[in-house]
C-alpha cells in the first residue's frame, strides 16, 4: 500500500510531500486472506461515494479503486505561481497519481492563454475519468468554461464532469475550499500533495455555481 504521511518541520508545519512516499506491505496467506485485505483496504482509503470505487464496481472488481481503464487529463500551467507549475507537479503531484490503478494519465502542459479551454472543449469525455488542473484560480476557470462551451454540454452533463484542482497559483481560492474542507473533515494539512492524494483517493466534493447570460443587441 502506498502512503504519503503527514510531516512536521519547525518552518513549513504539518505537510506531505510527493518526495516522501512510504510503502506498506500487506501479508497474506490465502485468496480469502487477500480478498478481505482488499475490502478494509477499499472501507479504509476511500471515501464513500469515491469516484474510483463508482468506476471499479461498473468492473465488477472490489479492491483499491482505480480508473477502470479511462484516462485522466492532467494540464498543467507552467506560469502558475512563479512559474513552478511543472516543478510543482512533478516533485508532489505526479508520483501520487501514478499510484491510481488501472488509470493512464494525459498530461498536457499548457503553453498559451485558452489552451486548457480548448482541451475541456475537444476532449472526448467517455474517455477520461476526470481532469486534473495545476495551477491556480484562472486555470481551473478556463476548463470549467470549456466544457460549458461543448455542442453537447447539456446531454453530457458538463457541469458535473469531475475536476481536480491542485494549488500551484498565487491565491488559490477554489483549491483552498476544496482542501480545505477535506482537510477540516480528515485533519489534514493543505499542500499540492493532500490535494493529489484527495485525488487519488476519489474525494467528490460539489460546489454551487452561478451563471451570468447577456443578451445580445445594442444599447
């Protein structure tokens, strides 16, 4: 079982890191043994109403969760921040989500304004499991907008279209909502790697949205 536990520093506080990953073995000596461990490991890690263990019971597989075969589109802004949007997902993102099984990661790094719009609005979303955004508030506002912008964003349900946010910008608003109120549930601290691991782990939270239409014609 792979963890990322919660370090404390005298600077920096309680935290994870992507950088600090301690595996667990689990020892067995049967299948029911092993199909046991598998159901306390899928009560233990996921949370109910996991994304992961939805998409594994339309498998028929129990255990630890995973994308049952789909994609996950990760856009990663390098800008964001000071321009650490790469380092930041390479260093405590990446090797979180490469834990997720029977999951293969898209990972696009973004290189123009409207680029992950344009990837919300194109991408075929049967196939994808989610998608996952590094950066701050402005990324994750240009791929909600792009997938209101899809033709079929009402028969698909583009609004409920699963998203991640993982704080890489300056503010980070929404990500810190988001994690927050993961955090304030589980006790945990707010950093890029809590963030992937609420992730990894299929934690669903919803959010209101408000819409603004203007109408068109002058005056």
């Amino acid at each position: 079982v792979h963890t990322f536990p919660v370090t404390k520093s005298l600077f920096s506080g309680r935290r994870r890191s992507g950088t600090h990953r301690r595996d667990v073995p689990i020892r067995f000596s049967s299948e029911h043994e092993l199909a046991a461990a598998q159901q306390r490991l899928t009560r233990e890690c996921l949370p109910a109403g996991s994304l992961w263990a939805s998409l594994r019971s339309g498998n028929g597989g129990c255990g630890g969760g995973g994308g049952n075969g789909k994609m996950l589109l990760v856009l990663v802004n390098p800008a964001a921040g000071k321009g650490e949007g790469v380092e930041a997902y390479e260093r405590d993102v990446a090797p979180v989500l490469k834990c997720i099984p029977d999951l293969r990661l898209d990972v696009r790094v973004t290189q123009r304004r409207g680029e992950a719009h344009a990837a919300a609005a194109g991408i075929q979303l049967e196939k994808y499991a989610g998608i996952v955004c590094v950066g701050g508030d402005g990324t994750l506002a240009e791929v909600f907008n792009g997938l209101m912008s899809r033709p079929d964003a009402a028969a698909a349900d583009a609004a409920a279209f699963p998203l991640g946010v993982i704080p890489a910008g300056s503010g980070n608003a929404i990500a810190k909502s988001l994690t927050g109120k993961t955090a304030q549930d589980r006790g945990e601290p707010c950093d890029r790697t809590s963030a992937a691991l609420a992730i990894a782990r299929g934690n669903l939270i919803g959010l209101n949205r408000a819409e603004v239409r203007t109408g068109g014609g002058g005056g």
